[in-house]
C-alpha cells in the first residue's frame, strides 16, 4: 500500500465531515426538530435546501407587462419637460401635448406636439435645444406658418424603454416579496411576461401578496379639466350626462349628478357635472358603448372615485357606496417618481389611519409652482387608476408633502392594513407598467407532502435495486461501489444545502439520474478491471489499468452530460434550472467520488497480503 493512503484518508473523512456538517441544518428542518439551528451551532454550517413550489406548495403566478403604458408615461413627462424648458429658458409661450392619430383618433406612440403662440418663435427649438434629447426625440414636421413642431421618440429609445419597464418591474417585485418575507421566491422574465413562484405561503397569505405584487403603485396628480359654459358644467360631460339618460343605458344604472362649489378667496361659482353607479363596471361600459363621436377626447381620461353616498345607519354600518366620475386632463403634473418616503400616518381629526407621502426636491419644487398657478382648480390624488380624493387647491403647498385617505367608512385595522401595504409598494417604488396577471395556480402542502412522499418511496426502492444488484455482481467490488454512490448523494446534497437551493420535483429527478451516471461510471471501470484479470494480470495492475483505461470512457460521458446541463441552465427556467443545477453538481461529485474514492478503496482493497493474487470482482 501506497504511504500516501493516510493523507487521502484524511482528505476524504475531512470532506464527509464537512458535507455532514453542512447537511444538519436541512434535514433537522425537514424532520421538524430544528426550526431554525440552535445557537450554539456554527454559523458557517446554517444554510439549508430549501423546498421548491412543487415540494412544499406556494402560489405560481404570471404577470404581463403592459409597455405601451410605459411608453406613453415616458412621452407624457418629456412632453411636460419641453413645455417647461421652452418657457423657462427660452421664455417664449407654447404648449406642450401628446400627438393624436388622426386616423384612429387616440394618442399616437411617442408623439409630441409642440404649439407656439408666435409662429415666428418656433425657431428657438433648434438643434442645440434638442441637444439633452438628442437620443431620445427626433423631430418628424415643422409648420412654421403655424408655428407646430411635431416630434417623436425614436424606435431605439422606445424599446430601451419597454426593456427597461421589464427588468425594473422584476427588481420591483422582488422588493415587495421581499418585504413580505416569502423564502427563496423566484421571479424570472419569461418573453415579455414575469413569472413568480413563492413556495412556502400559507393559504390565507394568498390574496394579500397578489394585491401587493400587482399593485401598479403609480401615485398621480392630474387637474380636472373644468373648462366652463355659461350656466355651468364642462360641455364634454353635459353632453354626456344626456347620453346617459337615454333608455338603452337604464340596465347600467346610470345617474346624473351636479355638485355646485364656489372658489375660498374669488366666491366665483362652479358647476361639476358626474355620472354615478353601483359598479365602476357599468360606467366603464357606457364609455366604451359610446359612438366615435362622442368619444373621451384624446387629451383627457376619465377617472373613477368611489364615494360613500347617505349616512351610516342605526348599526354604524357605511351607507350606500358608489362610484363616481371625473373627467380629468389625462397628462399629471406629478407622478410617484418623484418621492422620497412613505408613512403611516393618522388622521388629527378621525384618528383614522392615511398615508403620507413625501417629495424629492424636484418634486416639492414642481408641486408648489403647480399649485400656486393653480389656485381654485380640483386637482385628483390618483392611485393605481383609482381617484384617492380630489381637492380644491385653495393657496400654494410647500413643504413637499401630501395625505393619502384610505377609505373612512371600513374598519380600522383593515384600513391600516392596507395603509401598510401601500407604504410597502411606494417605498419599494411604483411598477414602470401596469400588470396583468395571464395565469395563476395554487400548489397546496398536501400536494407537496405526497410528491415529497413519493419521491423518497421511489428513490428508497431504486437506490436498494442498484445496491443489491451491485453487490450480488461485483460483489467486495460492489460494497465500493455502494459506498462512492451514498458519498456521491451525500457530497451532492451538501454543495445544494452550501448555495441554499432550491430542491424541486425536477431537482429530485436530477439526484436519480445521477444514481444511475454514479453506477454507470463504476460498471465501465469494473468491466475493464474485469477485462484485464482474464489477460492474466494481478489485482494490482488490473485495477491500475482498468481505472486509467476507463477514465477516458467515464470522462467523456460526464462532459456530454455536463454539456446539456449549461445549456438548458442557460435557456431554461424555474424548474428546468433546477433540474440543470443538480445534473451539474451531480457530475463534479461523481467524478470525484467514482475516480478517486473508489480507487483509493480499491488501492486498500488490493494492497491487503491475503488478497494481493486475488480480487472479489
């Protein structure tokens, strides 16, 4: 025998002993003894495997990103940032507004319009005017009778932004699982959808983390458009109010409502005009039912509120709850970009609990330039589509900060439930885009215990068929075998629990294959010693030949393996990953424990005096 057989020994036990020590913690977890590892436990040896979707049940959901929202966003604030530019540095009177198809009569992608008051002061938006958005805007007619400018953000930019909404709405969601406490989510772009896995949830978590990750969280503030006509009302939404009286509209319960206000300081007198209804569902009908003439104009929008309409009754339950429209100028003046931080507040008068939300400095700027030139006006506090509320500016904000009301007819600790949840989504940031959730599916614990069941059952019955079968073949040979293949499994399982990974349905297919590559190396290598006993050599050489002369064969099966293992890494996803995960580590401690395991057994094996001229092969 070798002198070096003692260091080896050294080697391999260090190595069991590491994986052992890194393999504690999961299986302690797995067998309910340790919810966590205790203190006095090495902190270098606390990571686990965790369980997967499929092994332990959670919610898989997929999300679509709406771009083209994205898109028009990103027109809408270069829209608002030309406008500004040209009268702060320029100082010449022009508006600034979104481009509108002429043939469909909706907003065109990217399109800006540029309107000057003098013809002649079209001019100034040259090229080195253009120059901070040069790779952003390119310049599509001039008009310089009538001084118009139209622009349009190029194709590259467009689809650095959709790429961007998609690689931002992932970081974005991560956030706010994160916040949740979810272990081990996974969340991966999958074309242009985002899929989330999130093992582990409890039933009742369910419908809280959908609403938190498909909250949009885009937080605006928009003016109502209340162009007025003598005797009141926008024209727009008088027009409309008469539609809306018209019998074939009767089964969506439509109503007509007039609010009469009067500005704080100029007592001038004003007329809004709403339709209401039980569902938002019917209003949203009756706008889409309408002709192409009578359309929403392509610079407004309409914008929905739900109000409490009477008083609470005897019981203290809130009164009849409907929802009301607004129709608002559809280009904000602020969005939620723009802040900082996001608390819970309360309410000095109610006690009730609200939100309060805090600007940047560019932010606490432009809210109180817009409001003091807006003194008098509605401006609406949007959230995710919905009218928060909807003030009279009465005098100039500074200060950079605003109240979000969260509905003072529910309950208090529902309501600073969700106050919770919106400080999560706002301090995590609001999604590029709006989602739209394509699929969902619940995997419940029952379902994973018995896939876990079933698992062990089939590789406790395949892993007894391959011992035995080695050992009645190859017999003293095939206890080495027995013995690589559970170091194999053991060191295998340790590198998984070392990264934290996730151990999935695939994962476990992964660990059976690689049984199987385990036995097959060892059959080829067995073979060749087997070969070379019936030319008449010793043990010794036998052995020594048939692991040199196998080890090309062995080499060659695992690097094809190996192969296949990076490439669906590479392009696959979730589970597919897993399963290309556990191939790979499974191939790196096969070789270890088929090539030099075994022959360092097999080096003891046949140094031994009695079993020098023989070999149990």
């Amino acid at each position: 025998m070798e002198k070096t057989w003692w260091w080896k020994f050294c080697g391999f036990l260090l190595v069991t002993l590491l994986a052992g020590a890194y393999l504690t913690p999961t299986f302690m977890h797995w067998y309910g003894k340790w919810d966590k590892a205790p203190a006095w436990w090495p902190k270098a040896f606390t990571k686990k495997i965790q369980q997967g979707l499929d092994l332990q049940g959670g919610l898989h959901l997929v999300y679509e990103v709406n771009m083209d929202k994205a898109v028009s966003d990103k027109a809408d604030r270069l829209s608002v940032d030309l406008g500004e530019k040209l009268q702060k540095d320029k100082k010449v009177k022009a508006t600034s507004e979104r481009e509108v198809d002429a043939r469909t009569g909706k907003l065109s992608q990217g399109g800006i319009v540029i309107k000057f008051a003098n013809p002649a002061e079209a001019k100034v938006l040259d090229r080195d005017f253009m120059r901070d958005y040069s790779e952003q805007i390119e310049e599509i007619s001039r008009d310089t009778a009538k001084g118009v400018v139209v622009l349009r953000m190029n194709s590259t930019y467009v689809e650095n932004i959709k790429a961007y909404a998609l690689k931002q709405g992932i970081e974005t969601i991560r956030g706010r699982v994160d916040k949740f406490g979810v272990a081990e989510p996974t969340i991966i772009r999958k074309g242009d959808n985002i899929v989330v896995e999130l093992p582990g949830l409890k039933q009742e978590d369910f419908e809280r983390i959908r609403q938190l990750i498909g909250r949009t969280a885009q937080l605006e503030f928009k003016f109502l458009d209340e162009v007025q006509r003598p005797g009141g009302g926008n024209p727009y939404m008088t027009k409309i109010s008469e539609v809306a009286k018209d019998p074939k509209y009767k089964d969506l319960g439509i109503e007509v409502e007039h609010d009469q206000w009067s500005e704080k300081d100029s007592g001038q007198q004003h007329t809004d005009v709403y339709l209401r209804a039980e569902k938002r569902d019917n209003l949203e009908k009756f706008f889409a039912d309408l002709p192409a003439d009578m359309k929403v104009p392509a610079n407004n929008e309409i914008g929905y509120e739900e109000v409490r309409r009477g008083s609470a009754d005897e019981e203290g339950a809130p009164g009849k709850v409907m929802w009301r429209t607004y129709l608002l100028i559809r280009r904000a003046e602020i969005t939620g970009e723009l802040l900082t931080d996001a608390e819970v507040t309360r309410d000095p008068q109610t006690n009730r609990p609200e939100v309060s939300v805090t600007f940047n400095r560019e932010g606490a700027a432009r809210f109180e330039r817009v409001s003091g030139d807006n003194i008098g006006r509605k401006m609406a506090i949007i959230l995710d589509e919905r009218i928060n509320s909807a003030p009279v500016i009465e005098s100039r904000i500074g200060g950079g900060r605003a109240r979000i009301t969260m509905g003072g007819w529910r309950d208090h600790m529902q309501i600073f439930k969700e106050s919770q949840d919106l400080v999560a989504v706002l301090r995590t940031g609001a999604l590029p885009a709006p989602l739209r959730k394509t699929f969902e599916t619940q995997v419940g614990p029952t379902l994973g215990k018995d896939a876990i069941d079933k698992a062990k059952l089939s590789m406790g019955i395949g892993g007894l068929a391959v011992i035995l079968f080695m050992l009645l073949y190859y017999r003293k040979s095939g206890l080495i075998a027995n013995i690589a293949m559970v170091g194999n499994m053991v060191f295998m399982m340790a590198i998984l629990a070392g990264f934290e990974s996730t151990l999935t349905l695939p994962g476990i297919a992964g660990l059976v294959l690689t049984i199987g590559m385990a036995v097959d190396a060892n059959i080829i290598i067995y073979e060749r010693i087997r070969e070379e006993l019936r030319l008449g050599k010793t043990p010794r050489a036998a052995v020594d030949l048939g692991f040199q002369r196998a080890f090309r064969a062995v080499l060659d099966g695992h690097v094809s393996n190996a192969v296949a293992g990076v490439v669906l890494y590479q392009y696959g996803t979730g589970p597919i990953r897993g399963f290309a995960v556990t191939l790979i580590i499974g191939i790196i401690t096969n070789l270890f424990t088929s090539v030099l395991m075994s022959r360092w057994m097999f080096d003891i094996l046949v140094a031994r005096r009695k079993a020098a001229q023989t070999l149990s092969i």
